[in-house]
C-alpha cells in the first residue's frame, strides 16, 4: 500500500491555555489555514506530538508538480491571546511512499536547513539493502560501528553518511553494509558492541569504527580531565583495531568532526588527535577539512545542532571517501589488510596515542629547563610501581602516567598526600 503516515514532534514552551499546532500546504495540514491546524499533544512536556497524519493527498514526488514535490509547514501557538506563528522560512518535508516516519522538528522557531525523521515500524528495504540478488557474487561485510553521526541521527530517515556508502558499494561492487551504531556510544560502549553478537554474527570482512572526541567528554569536562579524554579515546582505537584484527577483518576509522562547543584548547587537541591517528597506518576518512570552519565548530549550514551534522553535512561527509579502497581487485581480506595497511605486520606497542608523545615532550622540556638554571629535576616525589609517579621541580608538579589506567589524584589519597608533604 503506498500509505504515507507521518508523525510530527517539536519541542516548545507554552503557557497555561495555548496548544502548539501544526499548519501547512496540503490539506491534511489544513491548507495553510490556522483554524484547520491540526493539534499536537504534549504527551512529554515540553514536547508536542501529532497524532498519526496521512499525508497522502501530497502526492509522490514524481507525480508532483515543481512547487508541490514536498510537503511545506510551521508551527503555531494558538491561545487565548491570539496565534503566534514561526518566524522565517517554511519548514519542508519530503514525500516518501510506504513508509510510517516521525518528523522531529527540535525547537519552536528554530528552523532547520534539512529536516530529520526516523522510522516509526520496519523499514521497507531497498532491493541494494538486503542481500545480493540471485546470480550476483558475493560481495564482503562490512561493519560500521559508532555513534549517532555515524547512525544517521538528525538526518532523513537516519540516512546518513553510512547509508549513503551502503549504497554506493553495493551498487558499485555488490557488497553489504551493516550499521550497528549505537546513539551516545563512546570507545568504552563501542568496545562491548565489537565483542557483542550484534557485530560477530555478521563474521564482517572490514570494521569501519566512528566515532566522537565529543561523546568521550572533551567538549565538556573540566579543563584539568582533557588530556585524559583525549588518551582514553585514542587508546580505545587502538583497542579496536587490534580486536578487528583478531576478527580476520580490515579495521577503517572514521576521522575526528567538528563540535561546536569546542574552544581553542579543544581545537588543538582535536587536530593532534587527528595527527596522531594519521601515523597509525590504517586507512582513516578524513572528514574534518570539510567540516570544519577553522576553529573546531560546524561549517554554517552544514549541523542540526552542537554535536550532529545535517543531512548536507553527512552527504559531505560520505563525499570524503574514496570508494577505491573498497575494490575487490581479486583479493580475499587478510591479503587485503596486509597489502593496504600493512597492520599484520605492524606491532601494536608501536602505535602510540598523543598523550604518549606528550609525555616525552614535557620530559624533555623540563630536563632542558632545569639543566639550564642548574637543577637537576632530580628522582620521584611518589611512585606506585606500576609507572605513575610524581616529581616535583621548583614548586612544580610533573604526574607522569606510563600504565594504559586512569588515575584520580585526590586528598584521600593518602600515601600520595604524605610523599607531597614530605618532599615540600
């Protein structure tokens, strides 16, 4: 049945008596005329939702005319006090044949470039997302494992970047993509996925493993924890490679992004991460040149919002990779991974992560430093014997951290409170 079953959400503040609304170009949506406006239901205050809208007197896009191919509309309040529209430009929608979608608008007033939506029963698959066809050869797996960007969030149905190479590779050379993104996912969530039945079923060929500084907290935690996000992100991607490998499969990472809470200090670190991961000799999408507007944050149109892309940027986003390095070019994987990353060859111990080579660099400075005022820096103020140690130089305080663990260094540790005390 070509049924077109649309659900539309928006989040909005209200007062005591005004309702939130939605008015628009089809009769469905009352023809733009604000007493027909159909009314959403606060069921998760503050946001509103419809009710289930067929919206089927659209028309398919190929059957539209130019000015009708898409569905156009804003939100109303409407209350004792009067109406009060959106400001700006309408907000759209495309049609989609047989499908059942919530449309998730963000906030009154603040109108998106693209619109996202989700799918609200199963989705009805396109012929090049299920299983090669009769007679084609079968092409390899490949998994993507990440976060919301990666999943597609705040796009059009979710198809984001990694739709968007599903299709191109199994049009291209038959292969199937799997997305096993998981919204909010981290190095340490992402970890379990890899280990998890979600991902061994699929016995992938190639793992392509996206994810965020963001969702490691760099964009919000205290500036003193930073060099530990940056250090537990960059070591969990070296977690994973090793796992993907052990899987028989050739591991690929999504590059680093754009968050728009980032400042300065994060910036740079952003693109020391990006550097660091470019020596890790594994093919890597770099996506931020493109998204980037030069200081860590979204190029303009190109976000839904602090953290995600819109649909435009998860297209630039797809655009970055070169679909060559999925050819088959008659090899079957572990040749594949030997030839192209060469990690086989590669010991984990010499990958290293920023904050390895920081350590070294904040060593060699001091020693320069207190060689030139004459004052060795002298043995450790603590040491728990496992490579974490405290040295003190002229008042300062150097915590060198040689385990792959996380320290917190507090008042309640007490051994650590009597060596500093000790040693002035």
């Amino acid at each position: 049945a070509e049924f077109r079953m649309y659900r539309f959400q928006v989040s909005c503040d209200t007062q005591w008596g005004e309702e939130v609304c939605i008015v628009g170009n089809s009769n469905c949506l009352g023809s733009w005329n604000v007493r027909q406006a159909v009314v959403l239901k606060p069921l998760n205050y503050p946001l509103w939702k419809s009710d289930e809208i067929d919206i089927s007197d659209v028309g398919p896009p190929e059957e539209a005319s130019s000015s009708s191919k898409r569905l156009e509309y804003k939100y109303v309040i409407r209350g004792p006090h009067g109406v009060k529209w959106e400001h700006g430009n309408n907000r759209w929608a495309p049609v989609d044949i047989g499908t059942r979608l919530t449309v998730h608008d963000g906030c009154f007033g603040c109108i998106q470039s693209y619109p996202f939506s989700f799918q609200e029963g199963p989705e009805i698959l396109e012929r090049s997302q299920t299983a090669a066809a009769e007679g084609q050869p079968r092409g390899w797996c490949i998994a993507v494992v990440g976060s919301s960007v990666a999943e597609g969030y705040n796009t059009w149905r979710k198809r984001g970047w990694a739709w968007l190479l599903g299709e191109a590779l199994h049009q291209t050379y038959g292969h199937r993509v799997v997305n096993v993104s998981q919204c909010g996912a981290n190095t340490a969530i992402t970890k379990e996925r890899l280990r998890s039945h979600a991902v061994t079923q699929l016995k992938p060929d190639i793992v392509i493993i996206a994810l965020s500084l963001g969702n490691e907290g760099l964009a919000h935690c205290p500036a003193a924890e930073r060099r530990a996000a940056q250090h537990r992100f960059e070591q969990g991607l070296l977690d994973m490679i090793s796992m993907v490998l052990a899987m028989d499969a050739m591991p690929i990472l999504g590059g680093v992004y754009p968050n728009n809470d980032y400042n300065a200090e994060t910036y740079a670190m952003l693109k020391e991460t990006a550097r660091t991961m470019a020596t890790w000799n594994v093919p890597i999408f770099e996506w931020l040149p493109v998204l980037d507007d030069g200081h860590g944050r979204w190029k303009e149109s190109l976000y839904f919002d602090h953290a995600h892309p819109n649909t435009e940027g998860q297209r630039h986003m797809f655009e970055c990779i070169d679909l060559s390095l999925f050819a088959h070019a008659g090899e079957d994987i572990p040749q594949l991974v030997r030839r192209r990353s060469s990690l086989s060859q590669l010991d984990s111990s010499e990958r290293q992560t920023s904050y390895s080579y920081l350590d070294e660099a904040v060593q060699a400075s001091q020693a320069a430093e207190s060689t030139a005022h004459g004052e060795p820096i002298g043995p450790p103020a603590f040491e728990d014997g496992r490579g974490f140690s405290i040295v003190l130089c002229r008042g300062a305080i150097s915590i060198r951290n040689k385990t792959e663990d996380e320290y917190v260094v507090s008042a309640e540790w007490q051994g650590l409170s009597r060596a500093l005390v000790a040693g002035g």
